[in-house]
C-alpha cells in the first residue's frame, strides 16, 4: 500500500536559518502530495500541495517540489522564524490508499530567536 | 459552519465506560474522515464517509469503535468499553472532494484520556 517516510526530529535551528524537512513516497499511480502543519495546541491546517510531477507548492514561504523521479517532496523555506515552531505532517492521497490521506509521522520543528 | 467543529474538546473517562464524540463537518462539505493521533505519533485512520455510500471502516482498530454520520452530516465516533490504549487525541476532518485531492479540513481534536 501507499506509505510516506519523512525526516526524524527534533529539528533545532536558529532563526533565520534555511529548512529542510526531507519526505518520501510510495504510491501507486499518481498521488496527490501535501505538507500539513501542526501548531502547539492547535489542529492540522493545510500548509501547500502538489497535485501532479513538477508542480510546485508555496504558502507562507515555504515549498515543496513534487519530484516524481525521486518519490519525494521536500519542504523548504529560507529563513525561518521563531513562529514557525511546530510539527510538519508530509501525506498523500491516491489510488493505492483508496484515496485517503495518508501521513507522515511529523517531524517536530523547534526556532530559537 | 465556518471550520470543522469537535466535542467535546476534552473528555476523561473511567476504564470501561463507553464515550461518544462529535464532529460537525464544514457546511457543503460531502466528504467526512476520522484520525487518531496518539502521544507524540503519526496520524492513524480510522474511517471515511464519503456522501451516501458505505462508509471505508478499514482502519477502526476493534470491534470497540463504530461510527456514524446522519443525514450526510454530523458524525459521531463510539468507543465501547474503553481501555487506557484508547487514550488519544481524535481528530476529525472534512474535505468537499471526497478523494482528498483538495486536502482536509481539520477540527482541533477531542483529547480523549482514560484512567
């Protein structure tokens, strides 16, 4: 079946430093790929997707490539802030998950000012 | 409604007492998905509705859980007998395509804790 693997955190960086949160997929046919956030104490909200190869997704500065050749689709930003200190959820959906959003462990995010 | 609603938002039960949980999905909103998200853990799912037809039950751990939604609506998440493993936040989600290819909604969870 589908599954996603992301990086292990904690991350630690001090802000202002460059991100990247690495995530890589299996999947049957061609899924759609997402990056969610969680803040402390709050739910999941949708950071930025990508629905085919190539594509791109942005918000809030940071990206995600969807790179079909390597099955990953890393997040990145360059320069983050103290605010941005939570867990990223990397997740697909497609045909082998029957559709269903499938995630990522998390990968905890920790900026010191 | 505007978000996705859950109650209630903290819940502590006694060891086998049965609890039910509440989402209200977006209005409009066809598509309904359950997740459990235990302590420092990915998310796990449980089920999806998706407008009238069955609903995927693939990822309900036991017999214990059952859900339902009423009128295309609200759903309601059972635990029976619950068991300190059943300890979790439980998050419900919405989406207005039912294969997920737009991304989810997300209420901020029922923390369900049992002593």
């Amino acid at each position: 079946g589908d599954s996603v693997t992301q990086m292990e955190g904690p991350v630690t960086l001090s802000e202002e430093a460059f991100l990247t949160i690495n995530c890589t997929y299996t999947a049957t046919g061609y899924p759609s790929l997402f990056w969610y956030v969680q803040y402390p104490g709050e739910g999941l909200q949708l950071l930025l997707k990508a629905t085919k190869a190539d594509d791109k997704g942005s918000n809030k500065g940071f990206e995600a490539t969807y790179r079909k050749e390597t099955t990953s689709f890393h997040l990145e930003k360059g320069s983050v802030q103290v605010s941005d200190s939570a867990v990223y959820f990397c997740a697909l959906s497609g045909r082998g998950g029957g559709f269903k959003t499938i995630f990522g462990a998390g990968t905890r995010l920790f900026v010191k000012a | 409604g505007a978000g996705v609603s859950q109650s209630p938002s903290n819940k502590v039960t006694e060891k086998g007492k049965d609890v039910e949980l509440r989402c209200d999905p977006i209005s409009g909103h066809t598509a309904l998905y359950w997740y459990r998200q235990s302590l420092g853990q990915g998310l796990e799912f449980l089920i999806y509705f998706q407008g009238n037809s069955a609903p995927d039950k693939s990822g309900l751990p036991s017999d214990r859980f059952s859900a339902e939604r009423t009128g295309g609506s609200v759903s309601t998440l059972t635990i029976q007998r619950t068991q300190q493993e059943d300890s979790a936040v439980y998050l419900c989600a919405s989406s207005s395509r039912g294969q997920g290819a737009g991304g989810y909604t997300f209420g901020s969870g029922t923390r369900l804790t049992v002593v």
